[in-house]
C-alpha cells in the first residue's frame, strides 16, 4: 500500500500543478487587467473615430454653409435685379409714356382703338398695327415679363423679321434690347438700344433706349461712356423720369472710375 501511494505522489503533484496558475490570484489580476485594458483601447480606437467623423462633418457643415451663403448672396443679387427690371416694366406700363406697350397689349386683347394708340405713341404716323402684329408683339412682350427672355428674344426678333415697318417697331427693338440686357449679353443689348437711337430718334422709346444704354455700359465697367451716356440723357431730357434715374445711377459710378 505504502508503494502504490509513493508511485501515484508525482502523478498527484503534476495534476495540482497543472491546474495551480488558473488558480494563481496574482494571474487572474493580471488577465483581469490586460482585459481591462484591451476594453479601453477599443475605447479609445472608437473615441478616436468618433472625432475624426465628427471632424469631418463639421468641415462639411462649414462647407455646406459657406455654399447657402453663396446661394443666398446670388439669390438676392437676382432678386434685387428682378425687381429693378420689373419696377422699371411697371413704371413704363402705368406712367404717361406708357402707351405703346400698353396699347400694344390691350390690342392684341381687342383691337381697333387701341392699336391707334399704338401708332401715335410710336410715332410712326397714323397707321395702326394689324391685328396679326399686336399678337406677335404681345407674346413677345408677355414672355419678357414671364421671365422667359430667350422666347421674348426670339419673339422680338422674329417680330422686326416679319414687321419691319411697324408702328410698334420701335418698341420692339427697345424691348428686345431690354431681354438681352436681364439676360446678362450686354453687347447684344447695347447693339439693340443702339439701333433704337439711330433707327427711331423721335420715338418715345429713346430716351429709355439712351437710359438703358448707359446701364449697359455700367455693366460692362465702360464706365467713362456710361457716364456720357447718363449725363446726356439728363441733358436731351431734363424732366423725365429717364433723365432722373440717369441722374441717380451718375451717382452710383465709382468715382474712379469717372475719369
């Protein structure tokens, strides 16, 4: 007995030995901790991410604000011109020189008187614009306050193709270069108040078509023409609403830029 206890005493020692270090306080502290610590890391790693995702929506954000700012900018600039355009439509529709468009209009509508107070505001003589002309031009014109310039262009043009020797031709051609003005092609503007000017000097329509001339030439930065431009409207037609809005844009000319 004492010889089989003797021989089975190593086998007894090996087990408990082999079974010792999952017992041993100090390893599991040290397991304990390297979890622990591995726990923090994955942490760390994900607070890490988390700021860099944060920081990259934050430079989106700027981004995204500088681009709404850019809109809001363009967005009014437009507006602003909107309503100059529109004010400048308004002024021309119900004031006392208003006639051509409107007459041009209410013809296209009914006919008759209204297309001779279309010729006399023309001054192109007594002949009335046919019935045909008025539909023509008042689509033309009712694109332009649409806001659809490039059917008020081809409309225009189409009209002065077809109706060179119209009464309501002079109208046409300011109101053609008045398309071309909002749409930014100052050139083609400038060319069509140009031809107003030279074609129709006696028409209603030339102390505007000088007027906007000047506009056009201020914004093609000519600024030394656009000043002799307004400063000759103030002068050729001292009194009208044309010569003061003239007068109010010489002031608006950088003075630098006058000389």
């Amino acid at each position: 007995m004492h010889v089989r206890l003797t021989a089975l005493l190593p086998t007894l020692l090996a087990a408990g030995c082999a079974t010792n270090p999952d017992k041993d306080p100090v390893q599991l502290r040290l397991n304990d901790l390297e979890a622990r610590v591995a726990r923090m890391e994955r942490i760390v790693a994900n607070e890490v991410q988390v700021s860099q995702n944060v920081d990259e929506m934050q430079g989106n954000l700027r981004e995204l604000h500088g681009e709404i700012e850019e809109l809001q900018h363009s967005n009014e600039a437009l507006s602003k011109q909107q309503r100059d355009l529109y004010g400048d439509l308004d002024r021309r529709l119900s004031g006392a020189g208003a006639g051509t468009v409107g007459a041009a209009i209410a013809g296209a509508a009914g006919g008759g008187a209204a297309g001779a107070a279309a010729g006399a505001d023309s001054g192109a003589g007594s002949n009335a614009p046919s019935p045909t002309e008025q539909a023509v031009y008042g689509q033309a014109f009712d694109a332009l306050k649409a806001g659809s310039y490039s059917t008020a262009i081809t409309g225009f043009k189409d009209f002065l193709h077809n109706y060179p020797n119209s009464t309501l031709a002079d109208s046409a051609q300011y109101w053609l270069g008045e398309a071309y003005y909002v749409s930014h092609e100052y050139d083609s503007a400038a060319g069509a108040f140009r031809t107003v000017l030279k074609k129709y000097p006696e028409s209603r329509k030339a102390p505007d078509a000088m007027l906007k001339l000047g506009y056009t030439q201020a914004e093609q930065k000519q600024y030394p023409a656009a000043r002799a431009t307004l400063d000759e409207v103030t002068k050729k037609y001292p009194g009208t609403d044309s010569a003061k809005l003239a007068a109010d844009r010489l002031r608006r000319i950088p003075a630098q830029a006058a000389q």
